[in-house]
C-alpha cells in the first residue's frame, strides 16, 4: 500500500468485504454471493459510522441501499461516463468543459464508496484519470485566464493527508483570476470525525478562506437520516472556518424519491447552515441506472411536490440533469414534452437555451 492508502485504513477501521459485512447485517446466502461478484468489479468500503445509520432490520434501508452492494448491480444497463468526462479532459487528472470552471480529480478513493457514484469506473480502481502532477494542473489554470474558479473533487479530496490539501491551495490561491476555489467531499456525511478529530483541516480551510475570496464545500447529503448530531458539527466546524458550505443531492429510487423525504431534507439542510445548491437527476451509469434512476415522468412532480413544501430559502436549488453536452435544468412537464434549460453548456451558443422533448414513459435521460 501507499502511506496515503495506510492513513486511510488507519482513520476508518472500515469494512471492505463481505465477511465483514455479514458480521453486521444479515445476508441471504444467495444475496451474499452475488454481493461478492459485485465488489471484485466495484470495490466496497462503509465507515463503521455510516453503518451504524443503517436500520438492519429493514432490507429496503435507504441507507444501506446507498452504501451496501446490491445485486441489482449485475444489471449492465447504461455506460460508465454519462457525462464526456473523458472527452473534457486536457491532461491525467483535470477537466476543463466550462469555460469558467476547472475540474481536479485529486484521488480515485472516498471515505465510503457509495453504491450511486457517477464515477464507478475510476472509484477504488486503478485510473489514468486521477491528477498526477498538481504544478502541471496549476500551470494550465494559470495560462487560461477564463477560468475563475477550481473544483477539486474525486473521489473525495478530504481523505488526503492536509499536508496535501495545503500544497494543492499554495499553488492554487496565488493565481490572480481565480474568484473562489472549491472542495468537493462528502465526509461530512460518510466520515464527519475527518473533520472533528483533525484541528489541522479546519484551521487550513480558515486559513486561505479570506473575506475577499471564501473556500466553498460542496456536500452531498441525500437523506434526512444522514443529518446527524456528528454531521451537523461537521459542518458547524466547516462554517466556523469561514468556508460556505453548498449541497448537492441525487434524486434516487428508494432513497429520496418521495416529495416528503426530498422536502424534509432540503429543509434541514437550510437548518443547519448548508445551502440546496442542486438536486441531480440519476445518471445512466452502468450498474446505477437499473437500481437508483427515477423516471421523468415520476421524478419531476416529485421534485415538484417538494418545492410546494418549502419556503423560500431551501427551494433555491437547480433540479438539473449533467449531461454530456452541459448542466440542463428540468424546468417541468408541459403537455406530453419536459421543458428543459441549458444551465450550463460545453457550447457557449447553447447556455441558457431552452427547449423541449417528447416525454417517454421510461425516459430518465437525454439518450
């Protein structure tokens, strides 16, 4: 193992096979050999703090759904990067599709590997697409005075060493045309004690997060049971260091996929201090899809119907789709057709555009 790879067992006692699992959830002897298919293709990793969310006692958990493999993962409907990642890829380890944004896959691991992630093909495996050279990532932001803001993201950029994160931010925070810099992680959710029990992560963050230029986090709650009293001093700490903490949840089956739920959580959310920055809607991922996306047809009066339940202050999110050609907020059903928007594009003639099409009863994406 790397140190790095030492330090990440060290902080988790983690649970990373089968045999471990079965020592706190009860498997069917059928499930369990399927489940130990799955992790020899996508690797299995749950933080004894995430499980302890879990009701073991409920096979339906929308807890373990999102953390424990599923044998719906045999299902191989839809691809791998839904979004042209690879396309938008300038050198190993960073994406430049928005002209304003530079994207930075810091490292293929996370605290907990979540069974939904939308980078199932480079999460806990070997990749060519995590950064290698920060300096050379940091001389491309430099030379591209169109970008005004970084996303450093992953896997989950906070299970590496601060001494690490310092480093990317010493390279990054002298470059003049950069507005703000972000983080994109969900151990406040999965592995809040990263940033409890570490005083040098927070007191890094308070450092380069300056009245003129602030660090954001971007988080990703997905439940209301996710918010906890250790996730919600989480991002206590993470505000106390001046960092604004945004949130970005994914619509799933089984998950969140009722108005109430979805209502409750965004709501909390404002609560606690953490911004509704974007509800997503599932990506077509290979071993995803079958088992977490959410038709339109369902999916968009549901967001609906949450929005109907909040105030002002928690119905600020964009409900959108990361589609290869852009960001494309789902703006409603009219008719038989979705109206849509270009939020985002990687075609600047397509930003704020808005168009239509035919509604499918199973459609979950622009295919």
């Amino acid at each position: 193992m790397k140190r790095m790879d030492l330090q990440h067992t060290k902080w988790h006692g983690n649970i990373c096979t089968i045999d471990k699992l079965a020592k706190y959830i009860r498997l069917r002897p059928a499930e369990r050999r399927v489940m130990e298919q799955v992790v020899k293709l996508h690797p299995m990793l749950i933080t004894k703090y995430y499980l302890s969310l879990i009701n073991r006692r409920d096979p339906h958990d929308p807890i373990r759904k999102m953390i424990v493999p599923s044998p719906e993962e045999i299902n191989l409907e839809g691809v791998y990067d839904t979004s042209g990642e690879a396309r938008n890829t300038k050198l190993p380890g960073l994406q430049h599709k928005y002209r304003q944004t530079a994207l930075i896959l810091s490292t293929n691991r996370c605290a907990a590997y979540c069974r939904f992630c939308f980078r199932k093909r480079l999460v806990g495996l070997p990749s060519t697409e995590i950064l290698r050279l920060f300096n050379n990532a940091a001389e491309y932001i430099k030379k591209h005075h169109e970008i005004n803001n970084v996303l450093i993201s992953g896997g989950d950029p906070f299970i590496l060493p601060t001494r690490v994160l310092s480093k990317f931010l010493e390279k990054l925070s002298p470059i003049k045309h950069l507005d703000f810099i972000r983080f994109g992680t969900r151990t406040p959710v999965a592995f809040p004690r990263r940033i409890l029990r570490d005083p040098s992560l927070p007191k890094l963050l308070k450092k380069y997060s300056k009245k003129n230029r602030r660090m954001y986090v971007v988080t990703h709650f997905n439940h209301p049971r996710e918010i906890t009293p250790m996730s919600i001093a989480a991002v206590d700490t993470l505000l106390k260091s001046g960092v604004i903490v945004n949130n970005q949840t994914v619509l799933m089956k089984g998950v969140n996929d009722s108005p109430k739920v979805l209502a409750e959580l965004l709501s909390r959310l404002v609560g606690i201090g953490v911004n509704p920055y974007y509800v997503f809607q599932c990506r077509p991922v290979r071993r995803v899809k079958h088992h977490f996306q959410v038709p339109f047809v369902r999916a968009v009066p549901i967001v609906e119907g949450a929005r109907r339940l909040l105030n002002g202050h928690s119905k600020r999110f964009k409900y959108c789709m990361s589609h290869r050609t852009g960001k494309i907020e789902i703006i409603g059903i009219v008719g038989k057709h979705l109206l849509l928007k270009y939020h985002q594009a990687k075609n600047p003639r397509d930003l704020n555009r808005i168009f239509t099409r035919r509604l499918a009863p199973q459609a979950g994406w622009l295919d």
